[in-house]
C-alpha cells in the first residue's frame, strides 16, 4: 500500500494536480526568504521531476512487495 500511497503522491505533484507542485514551490520559497521570482531548486520544473522519480520509487516497491515474497 504504502508503495501505492508513493506513486498516486507522485502522479499529484508530476502532473501539478491542483496546483501541487507550484503550492510546494512558493511554501519553500518563502520559509527561505526567497523573492517569488527568485531562483531556487525548489522550481517547479525540478518538483515536477521529483514527483516522477516519486513515481518510479513507488511502482518499483509496489512490484516487490507483490513479487519478493
């Protein structure tokens, strides 16, 4: 389940569902102290990248969870 949990987060932040990724991108920014039209690594490019590798982590320890055992 939790590997489930893991891909539909993922597929949330990728997609920008509901504003996900820029929401995540402007909450950095600010406890940083960053100007909204400032450079971070927290860019909403860059979330949306962590959000497919969020996506691939989670497929793959769903599909060991179902095939190690």
């Amino acid at each position: 389940m939790a590997g489930l949990a893991l891909v539909l987060f993922g597929f949330c932040v990728f997609r920008d569902i509901d504003g996900a990724a820029r929401s995540w991108s402007r909450i950095y920014k600010k406890s940083r102290g960053i100007s909204p039209e400032g450079f971070a690594f927290a860019d909403v490019p860059t979330l949306k990248g962590m959000g497919f590798v969020y996506m691939l982590i989670g497929a793959l320890w769903f599909v060991f969870a179902i095939f190690a055992p």
